[in-house]
C-alpha cells in the first residue's frame, strides 16, 4: 500500500467531499434536491474550515 | 354497491436484516440489493475511498481499551466506528495491517479517515434501512 502525504488543507477537503456527498445521497429524496445538499455542505465544511483555519492564526500571536 | 375509491397500497416492503447485514458487510452492497445501484455505488465509493485514504495514510485502528470515562469512550468508540467499515476493517487486520499510533498529523487524519468511512457507512445502512422498511422510496 503506497504512503501517501498531505497537507492539514487537502485531507479536510477530501474528507469534507466525502461526507457531503454521503449526506446529499442519503438525506433528500430527488437528485436536483441531493446535488444541491451535497454542493451547500461542502461550502459550509470548507468555509467552516477557512474560517476556523484564520481563527487559530490569529489567536496564535 | 357504491364504487369506493381504494385507498394507495403502501410500498412494498422486505425483511431489512439480510439489507442492514450486508450494508454493514458491503459498503453500498445493501442498496445494491434493494435495486438502488446509483445511490449504492456513491456510497460505496465514499466509504471504500476514505478508508483506503485512511490506510495509505498509514491511521491506526483503535482497540477497545477502558479506564477514565474519556479513555473508554475514545477507544471503545473508536473501535465502533472501525468495525463500522465491515469487510473492509476485517480484511485489513486479517491480512495484518498494524500500524501503532505515532505522533504526525499525516497519521492523525489517517485514523479519522479510518474511523469516518465507518461512520459514514453507519449513514448508509440507516438509509438502506429506511428503504427495506418503505419508510423511503
């Protein structure tokens, strides 16, 4: 199994991606209504993100 | 005699055990039973790919430990979450994946992924129960 090496940003994006999709597939009932879930949780997780990234870089002194 | 309208037939439901088993086994697999091949390859695809994610990012598993109460949730849950993954955790260990908890946060997101595919696939078989119950179309 190959080792694999990324940033604190790029597995909260993959991870942020993956549990969007889970909760858009298994939350609404039609596929307009699932892509837009999915497409609202993934900005929420990356600005949750972002913003909490700024948070600690700046309470960091 | 008066013709009464009939009132709409619920939707035809199943025994959910063999559909929850095998959405714990599988991910996805329980979907796929039901005839649900789209929804059940995403989330097959979600769980598979976090938890190879998980492992190339060399995440530990968690064994079942007790102690203080923080201890006990941590692992105990942990554990939870990564037998949650069915076949995917039991091959792992069966084909001797070990890897011990070490500091790094490449390691740290590692065993997060390892135990959100679990989690993940917890939603799934929720879902697929929902549907074998014909709470969900």
């Amino acid at each position: 199994m190959p080792k694999m090496n990324l940033t604190h940003f790029e597995a909260s994006v993959l991870f942020a991606l993956f549990s969007s999709v889970v909760l858009g597939v298994i939350t609404k009932r039609t596929d307009a209504e699932r892509l837009r879930y999915g497409l609202r949780c993934f900005g929420y997780f990356v600005a949750a993100l972002i913003g909490l990234g700024w948070l600690m870089y700046l309470g960091h002194g | 005699m008066p013709n009464v309208p009939k009132a709409p037939e619920p939707a035809p439901t199943r025994s959910w055990y063999p559909v929850v088993g095998l959405s714990w086994l599988i991910p996805g697999g329980g979907h796929f039973l039901l005839k649900r091949p789209g929804r059940g390859g995403l989330l097959a695809a979600c769980v598979v790919l976090m938890f190879l994610l998980g492992l190339m990012m060399r995440g530990a598993m968690f064994q079942p430990q007790t102690g203080d109460i923080l201890t006990t949730i941590i692992y105990c849950g942990g554990f939870v979450g990564d037998l949650a993954s069915g076949l995917l955790y039991l091959l792992s260990i069966w084909l001797g994946y070990a890897q011990p908890d070490m500091a790094g946060h490449v390691h740290d997101y590692g065993t997060k992924f390892l135990v959100a595919a679990g989690l993940l696939n917890v939603l799934a078989m929720v879902d697929a129960y929902e549907i074998a119950i014909g709470k969900k179309d």
